[in-house]
C-alpha cells in the first residue's frame, strides 16, 4: 500500500495542472511546496501595501488554460478573474520616442504605416501568416507530448499545418523576422518576443516570432495578481479532494530498480507513492534528488549538457503617484542589433548591460487592489548574467537599484525616483533561494533549437517508470501556457500508463 498514488514535488502551474488532472482522474495526490504558497514564478508577494509579481506579468495564449479546465469539467471564469489588457505593449525608445500596439491588428497598422507603408503591407502578411501558424500548428501542440516519432506522427495526423510551419522551428527568430519586416523600429520592437524565451533573437528559434501575433488575439491579467492563476487551479485541485502541503521541500526521489517509489521530504519523512510528478528544474531533479549515482551514465551526461536559462532580475518599486506610461506593458528597447550584442559581449562575459532594454508592467493600472489608494506598483524586469564579472548579487544589489534607476532617466527619460515609497530588488540569487531554481533560472533549462520540445528531457522519464516531468525544463519550456499544456501532457500520459 502506498501513502498515495502520486506526489507531485513543487505547486509551479506545470505541478498544479497536472496535479489537478491526476485528482480529477482518480489518482490520490499530494503536491509537496517548499515555499509557503502556490505558483513559483507565477506569483505574487505583498509588501506594505503593495501587492507585486514575483515573475510572469501577463497571459498569452489562454486557450491552454481553458483547456485545462475543460479537461477537468470545469470553467476558467469559475476559477479565475482574468482582464483584457489593451494595448498590449507601449514602446519608449532611447531617442525618447513613445508608441502602443494596440490588441486590434488595425490598430497596430495604423502605428507600423507611420514608421513604414511597406511594412504596414508585410503586417497584413505576418498577421495571416501568424494566424495560422498559431491556430493551426503551434498551439495545437501545447497540450500534446511531441519526442518520439510516433508523437510526431500523431500531432502531424491531427494538426497537418505543422509540418509546413517546421521550417520556422529551424530557422533562427532574427531570420523569421527581418524576412517579414524591413524597417528599423518595427523589427526592433517585435525583437524583444525573443527575451520570452530568455534567448537573443540570434538565438531564438524563428516559431517564437507568431507571438507577436498571437498577444494580438488578447493578453490577460487575473484580478488580484498573478497568483490568481494557481490559486484558480490549485482550487480545482483540492475541489476534487487533493492535497497541498507547504512548507514542505522534497529532498530526495525515492526509487528502487527502474520505477520510482515516494519521496523523503527535508524533515527526513518519507512518503511514498507509485507516480511522482516533478515541477523543478530537470538537472535538479536527475542530478540531485535522485543522484548521479543512480542514474545510467548516459542519463547524466544528457542532463549535464543542458544549460539552466539566464536569470532575470527584477526591481519592484510602490510609487506614491500614477506613473506616466502607456499602459500594463512598457517596454523600454534598443536596436535588433544592440539586442544580440548585449547577450554575446555583456552576458557571456558577465556584465550587467549599462542601457538596452527593460520590461515595466504596471498591475496597478488594469487592478487598482495592487496598491493603496492613489498609489501604484511597477515591476522592472531585463536579464543578467547569474556569475557576474565584478562582485556577486548580494554585494551589488542597492547599486544595481540605482544604476536602474539612472538608466530609466538617462537612457528613457523617466523619473521615477522622486516618488519611491517601496523599493525591492530580486535578484538571481534571491529566486534561487526563495524558490531553488539553480542559477536563479527564469525558464528551467535554456530553451534553444537543440534544448527544445523534443530535444528536451521528457515529460515521461525514460529512466524511471512512474517517473514524470512538468514545467518548464520540459515540453515547449518556460511561460504560463506551455507549463499549463505540460501539466495538461503528464495527466494524460499518466492515464495512458495506470489508468
Ligand atoms: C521574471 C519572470 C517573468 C516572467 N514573465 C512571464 C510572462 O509575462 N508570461 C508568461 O507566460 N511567462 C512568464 N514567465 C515564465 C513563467 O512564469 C514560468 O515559466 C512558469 O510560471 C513556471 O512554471 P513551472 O511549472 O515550471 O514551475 P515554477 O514556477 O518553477 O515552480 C516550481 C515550484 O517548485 C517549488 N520547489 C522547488 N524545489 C522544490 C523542492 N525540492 N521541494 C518542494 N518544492 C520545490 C518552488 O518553490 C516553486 O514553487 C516569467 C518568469 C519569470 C521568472
């Protein structure tokens, strides 16, 4: 007799969602969260006042979560309060120059046509091109396993309009792009889509372009911060009659010849079940909580050839004023060429960029709960380097705050100091010890052509029988809809396995 059917080991959306299937399904579970709430990087915290996001700051491609719901006979809007976000970004850029895409395609080209008419036409291509490739081809593979032939097979039956759009899995995200754009400022400001991936768009795969296009199908924020997502779930989970225990970190994964058997949890309890599901970084989980030594050795040479994804530090700042942006998004940005350079001479060689760009959301703006009456909360998020040149992240924080700040006003004219009520810096190392991400990793493991879908480490272990992985280190990689659809793959593999 086990003490469950399945541990689930972190309430990350990729754990909640395939926790939430397995419950509905019949299967006993426990998820096990080392912290004291749900959600990981898509979260929230509160601070005097003000409530900020710990990670993700909006919703993409919600069909997947729809999914999900109805997967377990449910409906999102009984779970989750999401709001229409419009529009979808504003643009500052270094010459001080303001714009916003709005969510309409119209809309925004009307904005491309004052840059370019010739782009403006390439828009209308784009946007056909993308619809298709979204609706037809890539988000029909969200929620659908796709490493071995068989699967590809499968996915190639049911969605044919993949095999056409393979092509942009191969090219790089600056090829993709500047085949459709041709001007300057239009190609630099759907460049950034790349950084989603935590990737510069020289290293990005091209498909990730269509999410210039899919954000024109609706962006999404739940009421309440970005928690509102797993705690919707996590809601669905226990309405089912499943178990969440915080506070509670897995040490080690249990197994016994090839199938796995429980887990002993930090406090030397041990719990044990025939499936356990894992929601943290797959290096983690092989290399560490099952250990290198019991694992064959071509399994750890795999995993040990996967880079973890850069970090992305994060400032939240509470404002005793309403900020003058353009909406939820701003993004503050460079050139497509300066975008590529900051990650092959900065990054790599671990410096903190001195301009480039940022991404501010503003949830006070669409949710005015975020923040105390006639105040507002900002997040300022960009990517650096987890090894840094010069110091480390501790000794460098207050400076990396300020030279932020110096930046925003020198490079993007905003002033934001003067009205500081709260300030916060995350750093690479805060989210390695808030939530055991290794290297403070945005997005598990790197996402590039060679460590993506089915060249990532699969959802169902090839080493360990009951064995299965959610999040972002597998499947489509990191983002609130392609953890979703892992959790959405693992409940299904789950019952093609014990069902
Ligand atoms: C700064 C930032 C911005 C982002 N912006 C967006 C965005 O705007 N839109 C978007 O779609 N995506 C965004 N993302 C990505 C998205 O938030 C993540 O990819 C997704 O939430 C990860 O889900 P996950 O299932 O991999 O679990 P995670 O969020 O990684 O959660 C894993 C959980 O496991 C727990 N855990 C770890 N080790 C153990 C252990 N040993 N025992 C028990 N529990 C453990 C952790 O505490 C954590 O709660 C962003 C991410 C970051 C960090």
């Amino acid at each position: 007799m086990y003490d469950y059917d399945a541990i689930v080991i972190g309430a990350g959306l990729g754990g909640l969602s395939s926790a939430a299937i397995l419950q509905k399904n019949g299967f006993r579970t426990l998820v096990c969260e080392n912290t004291g709430q749900v959600g990981g990087c898509c979260s929230s915290m509160d601070v005097q006042g003000y409530r900020f996001d710990i990670g993700a700051s909006i919703v993409e491609m919600s069909f997947v979560i729809d999914e999900l719901f109805a997967k377990l006979g449910k409906r999102t809007s009984d779970y989750i309060d999401f709001m229409p976000i419009d529009p979808i970004y504003g643009f500052v850029t270094e010459d001080g120059e303001k714009f916003s895409y709005p969510v309409d395609v119209n809309g925004t080209r009307e904005v491309i046509a004052r840059f370019s008419e010739e782009d403006a036409r390439n828009w209308d291509r784009f946007v056909k091109v993308g619809s298709e490739a979204i609706n037809k081809a890539f988000g029909q593979v969200m929620a659908k396993p796709m490493y071995t032939l068989k699967d590809m097979m499968k996915v190639a039956m049911t969605s044919p309009a993949l095999v056409k759009y393979l092509p942009y899995m191969i090219k790089n995200f600056e090829m993709v792009l500047t085949s459709f754009f041709k001007d300057e400022k239009v190609r630099s400001s759907m460049s950034l889509q790349s950084y989603f991936l935590g990737l510069p768009p020289a290293l990005c795969p091209g498909y990730v372009v269509f999410l210039a296009y899919s954000e024109h199908e609706g962006i999404f924020y739940p009421r309440g911060g970005m928690i509102g997502i797993p705690q919707g779930i996590a809601r669905a989970f226990e309405d089912f009659g499943g178990e969440i225990r915080f506070n509670t970190r897995v040490r080690k994964v249990l197994t016994e010849g090839k199938r796995v058997t429980g887990v002993e949890l930090a406090d030397g309890t041990k719990l044990t079940s025939r499936i356990v599901v894992s929601d943290i970084n797959a290096r983690t989980l092989y290399l560490d909580l099952i250990g290198r030594e019991n694992i064959p050795s071509w399994a750890a040479k795999a995993m040990e050839t996967f880079p973890v994804s850069i970090p992305a530090p994060m400032i939240m700042l509470g404002l005793d004023t309403e900020p003058d942006l353009p909406g939820h998004h701003t993004f503050c940005y460079t050139n497509l060429k300066e975008m590529n350079r900051i990650w092959f001479e900065d990054y790599l060689n671990g410096r903190i960029p001195s301009g480039g760009f940022m991404l501010i959301s503003w949830p006070s703006h669409a949710d005015p709960s975020m923040a105390p009456e006639g105040h507002h909360c900002l997040n300022l998020v960009t990517f650096a380097p987890y090894k840094l040149a010069e110091g480390d992240w501790d000794s460098i924080k207050e400076r990396y705050l300020e030279d932020t700040l110096d930046m925003m006003e020198r490079y993007f004219h905003l002033n934001l100091r003067d009205h500081i009520t709260v300030a916060r810096v995350n750093t690479p190392y805060d989210l390695e010890r808030q939530l055991l991400h290794p290297c403070g990793a945005v997005y598990g493991l790197q996402n590039d052509f060679f460590s993506t879908a089915m060249f990532r480490p699969r959802m169902r272990s090839r080493v360990f029988q009951g064995l299965y992985l959610a999040g972002a280190s597998v499947h489509l990689g990191g983002g609130v809809p392609t953890t979703v659809g892992s959790g959405v793959c693992v409940g299904g593999l789950v019952e093609e396995d014990f069902g």
